[in-house]
C-alpha cells in the first residue's frame, strides 16, 4: 500500500514539474496531433530519438482542451510555422504559415493545405474573460530517464510538433 502512495506522490510530483503557458487557469494542451506520452505537455524518450506525429491529411483538424473546465466565452488562437530539423531531436521554428484568432470551438480545420512531408510547429493560447491571452501552449521532452526521479534531460519545445502525411 505505501508503494503505491508513493507512486501517486511521484506523479504528481512529476507533473507538477512540467511547465505549460500561462496560469493554471490559462493552460490548454494539444489533443490532435498528439504530443502526450504521459502526463499533460511532456514526452518521454528513451532513445536519442523523437518521431513526431504524422497528421491524417495535408489540412489537419487541429484539436486542443483547457486543463480547468472551459467558459462559454473562451477565444482560442492558433499559430503555425515550418520547422527545419537541427538534429534527431531538434527542430528549430520557421515562418509562420498561419495564425487564427478568437475561435470559440475546441478544434479548427485548416482553411489552407500545408505542405507534405513537411515538420510544423503549432500552438495554441486562450483568452479568457477581459484578460491578456495566456502564453502559447509548449510541451517538454524528457529523454534519459530510466526511473522516476532519475535525472533527466529536458528540451522545452516551443510548440507542439507534427509532420504532414507523404501525397
């Protein structure tokens, strides 16, 4: 029983590590493509490599979900821009190819087609009530863990990552 206390503690722990944007009532997090391994905005990885998700077509419905309960009046923006990949986990931000403002659903399918084969970075931000927008959403990349409360190396991403199927 104290085992599994201490795993839950752990977790918690863990997660409570794990930097988003903005406040805790301000934070959101990419549904699709997916990003979690475990735990809201981080990936594991055990490798000195990192795959990102390969999206289902070339104008991706993109989906997100505020961590606290959403307000009827929430506004979410949206940005994406080209990547080029530095080395097998890095990947350095680009141009930005698009930007929409002020949507209130949780999801938006893209009015334009990226181009195939291609890394994009993309991110999300809310506006809540009469508030600035919070920070754009990012995730970290912890690789080397071996067990938890190993020490870890970690990369914070600036966006989310996806790759755009090959057509």
């Amino acid at each position: 029983m104290k085992r599994w206390w201490l795993m839950l503690l752990s977790v918690f722990w863990i997660s409570g590590c794990v930097g988003y944007g903005g406040t805790l009532n301000e934070t959101v997090f990419a549904v699709y493509p997916p990003t979690q391994a475990s735990g809201y905005g981080s990936v594991f990885v055990t490798d000195e490599s990192y795959s990102p998700p390969v999206v289902d077509s070339l104008r991706p419905t993109l989906r997100w979900s505020p961590i606290d309960e959403p307000i009827e009046t929430d506004k979410y923006d949206i940005a994406i821009h080209e990547t080029y990949q530095n080395s097998p986990l890095t990947w350095a931000i680009g141009p930005e190819v698009y930007y929409r403002q002020g949507l209130q659903a949780l999801e938006h399918t893209l009015e334009i087609q990226l181009k195939s084969s291609q890394a994009y970075y993309w991110a999300v931000r809310i506006r809540r009530d009469e508030k600035p927008a919070s920070k754009w959403s990012s995730f970290i990349l912890l690789r080397g863990c071996t067990f938890i409360g190993s020490g870890c190396i970690t990369e914070d991403l600036p966006f989310f990552l996806f790759v755009t199927p090959d057509k």
